[in-house]
DNA sequence: TTGTAAGCGTTATCAA
DNA sequence: TTGATAACGCTTACAA
C-alpha cells in the first residue's frame, strides 16, 4: 500500500507538504504541487479512508436503517435520499439488522435515517446523548440531536375515510398495520376522529400487519360476513394488494362489491385491476428531505422536525355506495 | 469521546491492558480484566472503527453495490447476504452509485460483491490488481481476487424455450434484457441454441431493456402483428408484467392468444393473472453464496467459480397451441 | 501478568 | 512556501 510517506520520499519532500498538495491547499507552489500530485497519480495512490477518518473525526458517510431489504417503498426513498447525500458530498449506505447498529456509536458514519420500528427508541436516545446526529421517519422523538421527518398521516388517513364517506359507503373496515407501528397509529386515530363525528356509519378494525399476508387474512373475514357492499381502507397498500388477491378468487369485485383504498401508492398498485384508490406523497422527495436534515444536523445547525404532505390519488377500487334509505 | 487511554487512568492500569482485557485475551487476570470492564461499562466506552481498522487494516464490512435500489429482484438476495456475512461476524452494507465506488480502494470495505452493469470491469480488475477481493454476480472476469457466482442462464433460458416448444407453439417471440446486460446475452444466446434445432418454427427477436417498460413496448408491436395466437419469452419477469398489463387493455389474453414466459420469479408475478410461467432459483442462496465465497477470498483460500441452478414453474400464462398441420 | 513503545496513514500546528 | 512533529485511538511485539 502507497501512502503519502512513499510520496514524499520520491518527490524528495515532507509528508506535510504531500498531503497539503493532495488536498489542493494553496500553501503549496503550483509547482511543487502538480509534481506532487504526478507522482501521486504514477505511484497509484489511493487515500487511507480509516487513517483519515481517525484523524478528521468525520466518515463523510450517510446510513440508512432499514427493517429489512424488501419492501416496495424504498426504492425512490432511497434514491432521493442517496441524490442529495451525493451531491452534498456524503455517501449514503444501506444497513439492515441489529448488527449493524455499531456504526453510529463507532463512528464508522456521520449520521443515521431509520426507518425500523426494530430500532428501539431508547437505543436511539442513548446514542443522541452521546452526540450522534440522527433522523427518524417512524417516530416521534424529542432530542436536540434528533429530527423527525413525518408523513403526514393524519392527513392521509382522513382523506381516505372522507373519499369513502363522500361516495355513501355505510360500513367500513379498516385494516390496521401491527400494533407497534406509529404510521399506523397515527392513521387508525385519524380515521376514528373522522368516523366518530358521522352518524349511520358502522365500522370495524381489522388488526393487519402491514403486508400481504394481513391484507389475505382480512378478505377472508369480510368475503365471510359478506351481506351486501362494504368499503374497505387498508392502512398501506401492500395489504389492499393481498386483499385484492384473495378477492379475486370469490364472486365478489372490487369497487362493486368491496370499495378499497389504500395508503402509499406503491408502484405494485399500478398493476392491479381495477386501479386502486390511495393516499400518495414523493418518496422521492421524503428521501431527499430526510438527507438533508441529517446533513444539517451533522453541520451543527438547528433544523425543525419537517412534515411530507400527502394527496389522494382516486381509483376505480372506490365505486359509489347504492343508496339506501334510513 | 472516552478511549482506552481514559479507562486506563481510571483503572490505574496501562492501556495495553486495557485492551487486552476488552479484547478477551487471556494475558490479563480474570480479576483485573472484569475490573477493567466495569469501568469500561460504566464509562460508557465504546471502540473507535477508524483506529481498530487503522491498525488492523481490516473493517469486518461486506459490501454490495447496485444499480438502483428499485428493483424487486434484490430483496431475498439481499438479506441472504447479510444473514450469511452476520453468521461469520461480517457487517454488510448496500451502496448505489459511481460515488460509492471508492469505499474499495479507500478500504472502507473488506470487499465488494457486484451487481451492477454500470459498474466498468476495468475498474475492477484495477482494483482486483490492488488485492481488493471481488465477488461479481453479473459478468465473467477471470482474476485471482475475483470470483464469480452466476445463474445458470443457459439452462434457465434452454427450460423455457423447451418449454414453448413443447407445448406446439411455432411463432416465438424473445423479448430481450439491455445489449450490454450479461444475463440478457447468455440468455439470448441459449434461446437461439435451442430454436437453431428445431424445424417449422419462427421467432423474432425484440430488443428489450429489463423494465417494465421495455414489455409494454414489445406489447404494442406484437398486438399490431397479431394474426393468430404466438408465445413470447420475456427474457426477464419485470418485462413480462408491463408485456401483461399493456395487453389487458386488448381483447387478446394472456395464456390464449398469447402465451407467456419470463424468467426470475419474482415474488410481482404471483399477483398476476393467469398466474406467470417463469424460470425460478433462490435468490436467497444466490447471495448467501456470493457472501459465502467473498469471505473466502478474504481470508485467502482459493475458491472455485459457482453456478446458481435454475428451476421452471409452469403457469397458465401458457397454454397448448391450437393444432395445425404444415 | 502487566507495562512500554512503536506504528497504522492521515491532518494540522508550529517553526523554520 | 515547506518541514518537523504531535496527535487521532487502537493493536501488539517486546521488555519488565
């Protein structure tokens, strides 16, 4: 391995002067400096990231914590997050698994995004006390070296429930996530804050789990108390795809006998026949937004918690009630 | 920041001891090194990464570098990976992008495991020079610190043609990956193998790109020549769904008029209907062995090339051709 | 069994 | 403008 000690011996100066040219200071003469950097490049170096890592106290380098690598959210979170690491100058990283919490308390990266309910709080809030920069996009957390960036669940969920209620739905199930995830929390209190404040709705909580399986499990309930047409609001979308796939079986049709929407609009949704009603925000930009505030943080500047606005995306899975007369 | 410099002070002990005894060594009394680590505990001392690598000139880090982080096939590889590498004390990271490519050379990484076309084989092999350990999972490069875990294209694409051809069916079309993709070239080239033995069969060939996009595309030229019922092999599963939604909207059918194939399994097809006839392999081996022999290369034992077996799943994307006689 | 000290490859302070 | 040197936090050969 070629360090900066083999350059200066071969251009005939100190190892200062090497690394000031390596790293363009103008306290070394053009000269002296492209030489330098020639032999550099003839001798093949490459810089010691640990050696200058020790020494800089800084890796330069973003992580993201991820439940684990399925999932079809992440995709352009992560791109949107990797976007703006790079063009600040970090790299961003992707790691799963309680083994890889040592990064951030080792100092292996400057900073961390979670998203994983795995990822206990009080972990978190241990490693914020010890200084280490953090965001969190699952989570309400309180710290001056966390910030929370948000979807705006509350908003989704009542304008999901609002859509059904506007189109006459009368009886409507609602497909939570697992009881510890706060998307779903949030979005289950929504929805009962909207429904408690309508009269001739009857409603029904079916606990989920966030993915397919949930979303199988919850038709097979409904197609068995089938009487006559009843909407449906799955809390994300992966479950009103398991949903729709265990529906399609039966003789019942979605946006006929069941009026289903969702919440995230994942790109699988676009496949589904028919097209299926949901609540929709930029992944994209959830990402970019999450980077930037743990950039920030990391730069020592004061940011506050950020909110991701969200819109609702209208389907065929929703139809119109028939009417009925109380 | 506390060191080991600090716990020595407080321990009254040097701090060679002190590692020795955070390290587990049997050098040190079982009284002063429990003594050692209390204080250690009570400290709140964690190990700095940088130093330990610094010195060690290793980070016990595996990583992955991708295209994107879209793409449904990364999933089980992914976690097949982590779980393999956590299983023998190695951390695994994903990384997406020509920035991230310095995390080798700079040896942020004790290796890397590649799936990435974008990422140049002559860069690789620059860095295979260096003695950076490589396992690449999308291209045949032959170098000491290289080794290679691919699918068995041949018999995957060999399956599927067979598989066509048995069933009667006499016009092909093969929707092709991306001209620079080595999968797509090993496929392609398996298909014409097979085709090239076979009389009273036609196929046409259309360029593809591994998206979604590239099936809705082949979609549109094939209903616009549609005359009588043809099959199509879509040389990957992704293609075979946008090929799938963009013929729904027509009053061909898929496993009637058109009768389909891809190749991956991905876990998308199994919303499909009819229900997708494709090539499968576990792609959760797949990484489990790419993390598997890049430890090996890392620890300096000679490993031999590996090949994932491929297996079809038949589907009723494809159906028996209508008899003719010639 | 414990301590001393060198060294990993950088950056950065201070002198020259 | 350049050089000597300390320091970052750790591991480890060697000495005590």
């Amino acid at each position: 391995m070629v360090s900066i000690k083999d350059i200066a011996k071969k251009a005939g100066v100190s190892i200062s002067t090497v690394s000031y040219a390596l790293n363009g200071s103008s306290k070394v003469t053009d000269e002296t400096s492209s030489r330098i950097l020639a032999i550099a490049q003839e001798m093949n170096y490459i810089p010691n990231a640990a050696a200058r890592t020790l020494k800089k106290r800084e890796t330069k380098i973003l992580g993201v914590f991820l439940t684990d690598f399925k999932g079809d959210v992440y995709g352009d979170l992560l791109d949107g997050m990797k976007e703006l690491a790079n063009a600040q100058g970090y790299d961003l990283i992707v790691c799963s698994g309680k083994q890889s919490h040592r990064m951030l308390p080792e100092r292996a990266i400057d900073g961390a995004i979670i998203l994983d309910q795995a990822f206990a709080s009080e972990e978190l809030l241990e490693y914020a006390d010890r200084n280490h920069k953090i965001v969190v996009l699952d989570r309400e957390l309180k710290h001056k070296n966390i910030n929370q960036v948000l979807l705006d669940n509350k908003a989704g969920a009542t304008l999901a429930t609002e859509y059904l209620l506007d189109r006459g739905h009368k009886k409507i199930y609602i497909v939570s996530g697992p009881s510890g995830s706060f998307d779903s929390n949030q979005r289950m209190k929504a929805v009962k804050q909207t429904l408690d404040r309508v009269d001739h709705v009857e409603w029904i909580e079916i606990e989920g789990d966030f993915k397919k399986s949930g979303g199988e499990k919850a038709a097979e309930r409904i197609i068995k108390e089938y009487k006559e047409p009843v909407a449906v609001f799955c809390l994300n979308d992966e479950m009103a795809v398991g949903l729709c796939n265990r529906v399609t079986d039966t003789g019942l049709a979605i946006g006929e006998h069941i009026h289903l929407i969702g919440f995230d609009n994942i790109e699988l949704t676009r496949y589904l026949q028919p097209r299926l009603a949901t609540i929709d925000y930029s992944k994209r930009k959830w990402g970019a937004l999450a980077a930037e505030q743990l950039i920030k943080l990391i730069a020592g500047e004061t940011v506050e918690n950020e909110r991701i606005y969200v819109t609702l995306v209208e389907g065929e899975s929703v139809g119109h009630a028939t009417k009925k007369v109380y």
